[in-house]
C-alpha cells in the first residue's frame, strides 16, 4: 500500500495477530501491523541492521538511546 485515498473510508480488520486495512466497499486489503505477539519481538539479525542503520539515521539513533535508556532504568 503507498499512499492513503483522501475521503475513502478506512475498515480495520483483525484475524488471529494481524490487523489489516481496506477501503469501506472495497475487498482488497493491506496488513497495517500485528499484535505484539509477533511485532515486538526482534531476532538478534534484525537488531544488528536496526542499529547499523542508526549510524546513518539521527532519529534512529535517538529512539533507539531512549528505548535502551527506559529499559535500563525499568531494571533499577
């Protein structure tokens, strides 16, 4: 999906972890996320490449130290 329909109507749909979105009349649909089941949870490969790219990406970065930061004083 590239990019929303300005006055087209939203339905969200949910089954089993993943919800998706389709336009109100329309049978086509897109997958809008998941529940935190199966979203939340990064393998140790997709952290590598998250934080590689933090390195060339400052909003990245900076949400990453926040995330890293709010963790870290959860264990206090």
């Amino acid at each position: 999906m590239g990019s929303l329909e300005p006055g087209k109507t939203i339905v969200y749909e949910r089954n089993d972890n993943t919800v998706y979105g389709r336009y109100h009349g329309e049978t086509e649909r897109w997958v809008v996320g998941s529940t935190v089941d199966t979203q939340s949870v990064l393998d140790y490969t997709e952290w590598q490449e998250m934080t590689a790219a933090a390195h060339s990406n400052p909003t990245l970065k900076s949400l990453i130290d926040k995330c890293i930061n709010t963790y870290r004083l959860m264990k206090l």
